[in-house]
C-alpha cells in the first residue's frame, strides 16, 4: 500500500471517527432525563438547577455543545464527570481501559491458539470423522450465550472448585501472576465464541485453498502435509480471519460489559454502563470515543496487512 492510499484511508478514519462522535454525542443529548436533577437530586430551588444548566452549558445549542466538546477532545481533554466527584473523565477511562484491553487481548489469544490447530485439523480430515465433530462442537459453542457460559463457570470453576476468584481484579503492574489469575477465567469466556468463529471461517478458507494449483503442485513434489498445511496453505487462507480478528477486538472492547459484570471487573463495560444508569453522560461519550478510535486503526492495521500475507494483493503502481 502506497503513502498516498494510506493517506486516503487515514482520511476516511477521521471521517468515521467524526460521524460516530456526533452520532453519540447527539443520542446522548437525546436520552430523557435532566443532568442537573441527577446532579443535585429532587426538591432542590429552581434556580439551583437553572445555574447548573448555565454551568454545564446544557442550556447551549446542541451543535455548540459538540464543537466545543470535539475541541477539547482533539487536544485530550473529554472533559469532567458531572457527578461527585467530578474527575476529568479521561483519567476514569485510562484507569479502566486496561482491563477491557487484556481481556480483549487474552480471549483472542486463546481463541487463535486453540481455533489455528482445529482448523487445520479439520481441513486435513475434510468430512471425516474429526471435521464433522468439531464442526459440531463449534456449531454448539456458537449457540452458547455468553452469558450462560460466564455463569457457567462460575458455578463450577469458582463456586465448586474454587480454581479462581470472582469479583476481585489485581493489575498487571501489581503482579503478573495474580493478574493472570483473576483475569484467564474472563478471557476464556470471551474466547469461547471466538473459537468457533475463527475455526469455521479459517477451516472453510483452507478448503478452498487445498484445490488451489500450487497446493497440487506442492503435493506433486512430495512435501509433508503438514508441511503444506502450513507452510504454504496456511498464510493464504488467512484473509477472513485477519479480517474477522480486526472486527472483533473493536467489537470485544465495546461487548465486555456482561463478562465484566459478572466478574465484577472496573473495565469500560462497567463504566459505560455505570455512566449511562447514572446519566453521566461525558463518561459515555468519552468512552464510546475512545473505542471507536481503537476499532478503526486496528482495521486499519488489518488492511494493510493484506499485502504481507499475499503478495499478489499489492497493487502495482507506474
């Protein structure tokens, strides 16, 4: 990819980015409900909540609020939670956004190191015995709420076996060891049905590739096939899970909130939705900003690593 696309596609990204934070900024000025009695609670002096209206600036057009909003976003400042105490909401992210990241992180991890040998597992056997049963063994993953999993293994990991802890959460810069403790049962959950996405897409995506020519001529020359699966399928195949991946680490940051509340981990599912109950609405903002901007440079990344794992997708420039 040349640095004139890139540019390109930094541009569209910004455009994105513009669109979602109007977007959000717009719904949550919509929400019913007036900050300024969330703030300071019923049966208070008109006036009382008049002058906080003034203060907040909710009584300024819409539009104004945005510009003056997306001004100090651009320079870092997403401003203040309206409720007590009223800390700048972009250290409540940065202390939040951590946990959502390494869970995140982790069930990808997981996901890809047990999804990778399935797939090519049940490529090689494809429409044996072990392609049809892990075929349906990720069908049943699929059609296994999160939810119920997380539950799940709560009931059985911590209430029975008590293998993990529940609701404490131990950061990284704390101790690795006891952060990789409280945090492996989450990810697991995360990963759950990641692994059946990854493996169904990355074993159809082998399939197709096996009957391609240079597989048969690979095959013709005698190499393992292992060898094969790996060496030569593999990387090709690679397209829709790199894809796949680039959408659901977006997507993973933005749907802990239920692994998280289970959990009871201070991750920005929690925040979000601590923020939207109470009507703190910069936190909202604030985050859905944060995630949006996190989504859009890792598909950018996914782009441009289309050309790594092909060459033949590079375009040629005169």
């Amino acid at each position: 990819m040349t640095l004139r696309n890139v540019s390109v596609r930094v541009l569209e990204l910004v455009a994105v980015l513009l669109i979602v934070s109007f977007g959000v900024f717009l719904m949550v000025a919509l929400i019913p409900g007036d900050p300024a009695t969330a703030i300071l609670g019923e049966g208070k002096p008109p006036e009382q909540y008049e002058a906080l209206r003034q203060e907040l600036g909710l009584n300024d057009p819409v539009l104004s609020r945005y510009f003056d909003w997306l001004g100090g976003a651009v320079t870092g400042d997403l401003g203040n939670s309206i409720l007590p105490p009223r800390t700048p909401v972009g250290e409540r992210l940065l202390a939040a956004l951590p946990v959502s990241l390494e869970l995140a992180a982790l069930g990808l991890i997981i996901a890809l190191v047990v999804a990778l040998p399935l797939a090519l597992w049940a490529a090689a056997r494809q429409g044996g015995l072990v392609d049809r049963v892990i075929g349906a063994t990720m069908f049943g993953l699929l059609s296994v709420p999160s939810f119920l999993a997380g539950l799940l293994l709560i009931m059985y990991c911590v209430n029975e076996q008590g293998w993990f802890p529940r609701s404490q959460w131990v950061r990284l810069s704390d101790s690795i060891s006891g952060n990789l403790h409280h945090a492996i049962l989450p990810a697991i959950v995360i990963a759950l049905s990641e692994i059946a996405l990854f493996t169904r897409i990355l074993r159809n995506d082998l399939v197709v590739t096996l009957q391609e020519d240079f597989i048969l001529a690979a095959r013709a020359k005698g190499l393992a096939p292992w060898r094969i699966m790996v060496g030569d399928a593999l990387r090709p195949s690679s397209f829709s899970l790199v894809t796949l991946l680039g959408i659901s680490t977006g997507r993973l940051i933005g749907s802990t909130v239920i692994v998280e509340y289970l959990f009871a981990l201070p991750g920005m599912g929690s925040l979000v939705v601590s923020g939207a109950q109470t009507g703190n609405f910069p936190i909202v903002q604030g985050a859905v900003l944060v995630t949006a901007i996190i989504y859009v440079l890792v598909n950018m990344c996914v782009d441009l690593s289309y050309g790594i794992l092909d060459p033949r997708t590079r375009r040629v420039h005169v």
